[in-house]
C-alpha cells in the first residue's frame, strides 16, 4: 500500500479533477486518509493536541486554496506535510515551547504538597491513541523512529528541546522517512543544510531519550505483564494504598503533574507527597485504563461530595522492565472527552 493509502492512484485522480473544479465533497475525501496523520505530525511539531488541531486546520485551508497549483508531480502526501510543517513553524514562531514539568525547574520538596499552577500553554499535553491512532510501525525504509515510538512522551519532550528546524527536519527524516532532497524541498533549503540541522538533532535527542522506547519495553513484557502492572496500580490508587504504589516504582522514578511546576524523584518522596495530598485518605479514587502516546495510561476519577466519581485527569506512565519509571499526572478534567471514557466512573 503506498503512502496516499485507503485512496488508490486512479481514484486519487478522479477526486483531485472534481477538486480542482472545486468540489469540496471530493476534496475532503481526498485528504481525510490523511487527516490523522498529520495530527501526529503537527502534534509531535507542537507538543499540544489543541495547537495540532488548529495547525491540521490551518494546513487544510491553505491546501484547498492552492490546489490548483497541485499538478501531481510529488505525492499528495508529501504536498500535504510540506504544508503542515511551514503551517507549524510560523506557530512555534508565536507560541512558546511546551515541556514538561521536570524540564521546567529542580525538584520539589514534597512535603510542600502541590506546586503553584501555570497556564496551560505551558505543558506537552498527551496524545489520546484511540482518538487519532498512530500504526506499530515504520512509515517507511528511511525512517529511524516507529510511528508509535515517535508519540510517546520523552520523545515529545526531546523535540521541543530542538531549534524549530532541527525538529523539522528530524520529524520529516527520521520519523516520516522523507529523502533528504525531499525535505530541504520542503522547507525550501538545501540536502548539506539538512544534513547539517539532523547530525545536530540526534545529538541532541540521544542525550534525552531513555536507552529503550516504551514500545520495546511494551512488546518484552507483553499482554498478561501488562495487565497485571495495570491492576495492580489501579487497585493500589482504588486502596490510597502508597506501600503499594511506592513498591512498583524503580529506585529513579519521577512523579510530575501539569498543571503544576512541581515534580519529585524517587519512591520516599513520592511516597511523602501522595500521603500528604491525593492519599492523605481524604479523597477516594477510581482509575480507569486507557492508552496516551503509546504508552500504559489511566483516567483518574476522584469522589464528590455527592458520591459520585468525576474526572480529574490522566496518569500516563512510562516503564523500566516490570518497574514504574515516570508517572505524568495531567490535571484535565476534560479528559473522557478526549480520551473517550465515561463522564463518571
């Protein structure tokens, strides 16, 4: 199956023709294959789904307006992204760098409880996998990351650490498998330019990229390990249970929570901070499994007053062999939205 995949070559041409008399009925049966992955393209660019989706947006827009100077010599596809990644770096030129909380300051002291909230243009926010899919796979010979590997948080948060550019031509090369000659088309400079912005780029990434991507440690693991490392935590946070939770934890582990600066490593501070605030047993919870960025995630609910268990976030969890590694707490009370799960638990 070719990249401009769902739609095959004869069919991609009867609908560019109506496209190009300006059917917009074809024109969007013409691009919706692509829809999804240019999120994960704008997302990865912007490290916000909100800013992706203005960005695909954006990127439709100016798509269907220059249309007519489409005429078929390059791929669909590549005319597509090329779009979508100048649409994304004239936004990086506006918007500020989104991190995560561990990237933002030293750690807390957790005996300090929650850390002051920042405006929410602040933080990476996660990606919800069943809402927009990314394959388990490579999107082509050329390309140095999964698809899948490509979303998950760390590797997210290294590419906002890259100049503009360098996150461009890394995301185009090592992730969509572009030639070089294809992306210095793209953003309208040369191979040796390319060449020169990606040699800076990996050096980059490899400093903050963990030595494993979670799909490898996903796929050693397996289903029945998985499973059982998700109730166990789940059932640990259903308990207020820390002894518990602390004892899933590898002796490096970091707990960060956006909105919020703060972030601790290690499980005693960990263990500190959740029996001073969410597991000082006046609040109760109830954790339902998702998946964000590729990786194990649960929807946080927590009781009201009423009884009722509300939504309060998402924990997405990043592991070293059995061991919990990371856990990102994001504060979002629209989360069953976005990550289709229940108004209540």
């Amino acid at each position: 199956m070719s990249h401009d995949e769902q739609i095959d070559e004869a069919g991609q041409r009867v609908l560019l023709e109506s496209a190009w008399l300006g059917d917009e009925g074809a024109y969007a049966e013409l691009i919706e294959p692509h829809r999804r992955l240019l999120h994960a393209h704008c997302y990865r660019m912007l490290g916000s789904i909100h800013d992706a989706e203005d960005a695909v947006q954006e990127t439709l827009i100016k798509a269907w307006r220059a249309l007519a100077q489409f005429e078929g010599r390059s791929s669909l596809r590549s005319w597509l992204y090329s779009i979508a990644t100048n649409v994304c770096l004239r936004m990086i030129e506006r918007r500020s760098t989104r991190v995560l909380p561990i990237d933002y300051g030293p750690p807390g002291d957790p005996r300090a409880g929650y850390g002051r909230s920042l405006v929410e243009s602040t933080w990476i926010e996660p990606y919800p996998d069943a809402r927009f899919g990314v394959a388990d796979r490579l999107a082509g010979p050329e390309a140095r990351y999964e698809q899948r590997e490509a979303v998950e948080l760390a590797f997210i948060a290294a590419l906002q650490h890259l100049p503009a550019r360098q996150r461009a031509v890394l995301i185009l090369r090592d992730v969509l498998g572009y030639s070089g000659a294809e992306v210095a088309e793209a953003l309208d400079t040369t191979a040796a330019s390319v060449y020169s912005l990606l040699q800076r780029a990996h050096a980059t990434l490899d400093q903050r990229l963990p030595d494993r991507s979670q799909q490898a440690t996903l796929r050693t693991l397996g289903d029945e390990q998985l499973s059982a490392i998700v109730n166990r935590y789940v059932e640990a946070w259903s308990q207020g249970n820390v002894d518990a939770i602390v004892d899933m934890l590898t002796d490096s582990a970091t707990l960060e929570m956006p909105p919020t600066a703060s972030w601790f490593r290690g499980p005693e501070a960990i263990a500190v901070f959740l029996r001073a605030t969410a597991l000082d047993g006046t609040r109760s919870w109830r954790l339902l499994p998702t998946s964000a960025n590729g990786q194990l995630a649960m929807g946080a609910y927590t009781r009201d007053p009423s009884g009722a268990y509300l939504p309060y976030g998402i924990a997405v969890l990043r592991l070293r062999g059995e061991k919990i590694d990371q856990i990102t707490n994001f504060s979002d009370p629209a989360t069953p939205d976005r990550f289709g799960l229940p108004r209540q638990a």
